[in-house]
C-alpha cells in the first residue's frame, strides 16, 4: 500500500479562494516536477517554503499560476515526500490539476487515506488518527477541545501507559514460568494485586468518559414536548436564534419533528420540536404524536413544555418512562404571570417573547445533560468513543479475570493468560500490539543470562 504514490483534492469542492491539492508518496516529487514548472525544480525547492510556480499540462498549456510547498520525509504528515498545490479555487482548475496528477503517475487517494499513512509510518497512534476526524466534525467548542486534547496524545498516553503497567506485572510472571533456574520469584501478591487495581481505577475513569464523548460527537438529543400550543415552537426559535419552526396561536401547527442543532455552553445539542400531544386530532397529527413518543424514548434529556398561565390541575403532564434526573420542566409565558398553583420548586420560568429565563434554561440543560460533570468537562474535556470503550472493557473484564486467579493462587500460565488478554485489548486502543516488549521488560528488568 505505501509503495504507491497519492493525490487527492484536499479542501471541499466548490467556488472559493483557493484550492489545496496533495501528493503523498515515494514517487511524489517525480509526479510533482512533471505538472509544476518553477524557477527550480521541484526536487530543489526549500522544504516549508510557498513556491510560484506554473502548472502545465504535457502540451505546455498554462492551467494555473499556483502555490508549491515541499515536505520532505520523514518530516511530513504522512512521513513520507509531500508535495502541496496551492491553486485558485475554481472548481473546474482544480479538478483539471488532479487529472494532471493522477496523469503523472499518481493515483487517487482513497478516503482518509494520508492520515492512514501518517498512522502507518508511525506519526500517530489510532487515538490521534481518529482525533483528526473528530475535530473536522466538531460541532461545539467543547468537541474542538476534546478533539485536540486526544490528537494530543492524551488518550493514546494514558493507554500506553497502563500498557506499560502490565508489561512489567506480565514480565514478573513470564520470569517465573520461563525462567524458574534463576530463582526470580514474582512479586508479592499484594503488590502485583495493587499494580493491577491502579490499572482498574484509570480504566474505570476511561470508561466513565464514554456517555461525554458520545454528546461531544453526536450531540445530546433533546426533545421539546408538551401539549398544543404551550409555545414549543417559539421556545426552539427563541434556544436557536432564529425563526426556524412556524409558530401560530392555533393548536397542532407542528404536525411532525422538526431537527437543529444548537451549542449551549459549549455543548452539542440535537434539538427535536415536536408534535403537541393530546386526544383525538386527524390522522396526520396522530401520526406526529406517535413519532413524538419514539422520539421521547431515544432522548438524552426531555424538555416538557406547560403553559404557567393556566392552573396546575388543568395541565396535562407528559407520560414517560425517562428516569427524573433527565427530565426539564419549563412553564412558558411567564412574561403573562405564572399562575400560584404552580409552586417556586415547580420548573423553570421562562417567556419565549422576552427571553426571561433562557439563561437559567441553558445552564440546567447543560448541568443535565453533564449530570453534575460540567466542571471536569470543562477543565480536562477527553472522552473516549465507541471503539475506545470496547476496547477498554475488554481490558477491565480480562483485568478483573487476572486478579480472581491471583487471589485463588492459580498456575502462573492461567494468569498470564488473562493478563495478555488485557495488554492486547490496550494494544488495540492505539493500534499497537507488540509482545516482543515483555521479553525486552524480562531481559532489562532481571539481567537474565549475564
């Protein structure tokens, strides 16, 4: 896969300034020197620096005066030579300067294809690699930090760190079996069971990071619902900024789910308005409650909407199985006065028409939604994602397997046997799997053969 060489349309197709392309491979200042004509070859430009330069096709017809910039590797994002083409943003240049490319000898690069190169030739580990994905499609400033804290490292080091732990808890044990006629013997169990446990405790704070990551990507889907004409709507636009549902005084004028997204305090929102619910209506507003209450169940938190002008008793409350602590009642229209049935425990004042209250709104919808986090996401916002979680559960089942067959006295291969599980499912989490490291750990660690 690296013998080849690389071109793609680096910046989004479209009208615009300018137009990145990239060429990435061995043959990548050979593919360069036939397209760009500068005043020095393309080999002999200054690695970093912006080149003039024309690009031509083979008849020497002038496509564009363009930009070249030269990376040497290793010192490249890929690692390997990198040539850019700076050019004007049209969009019929810019796909006339790849076909050149690709008429060069380079190939088109399949999606995500560079960085699979960085990670292969050891610019990044997996966490990184995911990382920069993460950050293009970041949706709030809280998913940028977390995307940059892991292409960083931070969730890679951690990793390896804890991989580390366990090489020198597995040495301990591959000295024992391996090695009995150098009478090493292991630690003792207690300490090898508090190395393990430290090991447990920054696994669990790995794990406990999941549901973040999940909103940071993803968003925390919140639906706002409640009866016909309690002012969904205009709390959506009011939350948005803009005018994005109809609102009209008449009941049942949103008959379907109506999808933003929004940030609010740095957090990712997928806000859903939905159908008013109520007995009877036509077909089609049945219809839009039903899909009101599939989406009521999928919610990360519920936002119930209640008209605070009318008594307590007269107002129907949303039926649904969502646990309290992401539930959020908001009585609207307090501009018009909330009526003394409902107590000052009883929700969240808020007027749609005057903005009282959306602070307060925005801050508990952050607080539920972090359940009682926001401080640590605040200061330290890693989170892991899917891929991360399985990998780390599988370290903490084969951890806790590990620390069972110490504590019955098991046969040292039984344990190692689990312990190896362990290191590879850290492996995994970065893409690096390299048993070779226990033996370096044994040999290092215990002088074995001097």
């Amino acid at each position: 896969m690296l013998d080849d060489t690389i071109a793609a349309i680096s910046t989004a197709l479209g009208e615009a300034a300018i137009s990145v392309l990239r060429v990435s491979g061995p043959q990548a200042l050979s593919v360069a020197a036939q397209v760009a004509k500068a005043k020095k070859p393309v080999a002999d430009l200054m690695p970093r620096q912006a080149h003039l330069a024309d690009l031509q096709d083979r008849e020497g017809h002038v496509i564009d005066h363009a930009m070249v910039m030269l990376f040497r590797g290793p010192a490249s994002y890929t690692g390997e030579d990198v040539v850019e083409f700076h050019c004007h943003g049209g969009l019929l240049v810019t796909q006339r300067v790849l076909e050149l490319l690709l008429a060069a000898g380079a190939r088109a690069a399949e999606p995500g294809e560079f960085t699979q190169r960085a990670y292969l030739n050891g610019k990044m580990d997996l966490t990184q690699a995911e990382a920069v994905m993460d950050l293009i499609h970041a949706q709030s400033t809280l998913a940028v930090r977390a995307a940059n804290e892991q292409l960083d490292g931070s969730i890679g080091r951690e990793a390896l760190h804890m991989r580390e732990e366990l090489i020198h808890v597995l040495a301990h044990i591959e000295a024992f079996i391996d090695f009995p006629e150098e009478d090493i013997s292991p630690e003792t169990g207690d300490a090898m069971l508090a190395r393990i446990d430290a090991v447990r405790d920054r696994v669990r704070r790995m794990l406990a990071t999941a549901e973040h990551g999940r909103i940071l990507r993803n968003g925390a889907r919140t639906v706002i619902c409640g009866e016909p004409n309690v002012g969904k709507s205009s709390l959506l636009n009011m939350l948005l900024g803009f005018e994005r549902a109809i609102v009209s005084p008449h009941a049942g004028t949103t008959r379907d789910t109506i999808e933003e997204m929004l940030q609010v305090h740095g957090i990712p929102l997928r806000l859903v308005d939905t159908a008013g619910l109520r007995e009877g209506g036509d077909e089609i507003e049945r219809h839009g409650m039903k899909r009101t209450g599939r989406e009521i169940e999928l919610a990360d938190l519920m936002i119930e909407v209640v008209d605070g002008t009318r008594p307590r008793a007269e107002t129907r409350r949303v039926e649904s199985d969502i646990e309290p602590g992401r539930r959020l009642l908001v009585l609207n229209k307090a501009d018009l006065g909330v009526h003394p049935s409902w107590g000052n425990d009883d929700g969240l004042r808020v007027s749609s028409v005057t903005r009282e209250g959306v602070e307060g709104l925005r801050t508990a919808i952050r607080d539920i939604v972090l359940r009682g986090s926001a401080s640590m996401m605040m200061d330290h916002p890693v989170a892991i994602n899917a891929r991360h979680k399985s990998c780390f559960e599988r370290v903490a089942t084969s951890l806790d397997a590990t620390r069972e067959s110490l504590l019955r006295n098991d046969a040292p291969e039984f344990i190692a046997i689990e312990a190896r599980e362990a290191l590879q499912a850290l492996g995994d989490v970065v893409g690096r799997v390299d048993i070779e490291e226990i033996l370096d750990e044994v040999f290092r660690s215990f002088c074995i053969g001097k």
